[in-house]
C-alpha cells in the first residue's frame, strides 16, 4: 500500500535563523511591518510503501533521524496518510 509522508524539518527556537532574518528584512522592506519574525523550514513529501500506517510512520522517523533533519539543530514532525490516487 502506499502512503504520503508530509515532513516538516524546524530549527530549534535557541538555535539562529541567519535566512529567516534576511527573508524578515526583505518583508519588511517591502512594506510587510505587521511580521515580528521569520523562521524558515523545510517540507518535504515521500511516497513511501508499507504494509500499514504505522510501518510507513515508523521509516520516515527513521528517514528524518538519519538523514533529512539534524537532530542537533532541527526538529521534525512527520504526518502519514494513504497517498492519493492521483499522486500514484
């Protein structure tokens, strides 16, 4: 069966978002004053097959932990759900 896995990879709030500074700078600068703060992330979507839910929830934690975020700097949350017939 296959899943969608939805990723979302944040830095830790103690950790610098030098980006989400410049991307602030420029809203502001654009005439966006109402943003106090930007931080900047990563999504990303995986088609993954598993026998079941918990299976393809299990493999994109493990995806995350060893590859797609740093656990030094980052946190991730990870969403699964049956993938789309028109994603296939």
């Amino acid at each position: 069966m296959q899943f969608l896995a939805k990723v979302y990879v944040t830095l830790k709030p103690a950790v610098n978002d030098p980006q989400g500074l410049t991307v602030l700078g420029g809203l502001k600068t654009l005439g966006f004053q109402s943003v106090s703060s930007v931080r900047v992330g990563k999504y990303l979507e995986l088609t993954l097959e598993a026998t079941d839910r918990t299976m393809a929830e299990a493999e994109a934690q493990e995806m995350c932990r060893k590859l797609l975020a740093n656990p030094v700097i980052e946190l991730f949350r990870v969403e699964v759900g049956e993938a789309a017939a028109a994603r296939r």
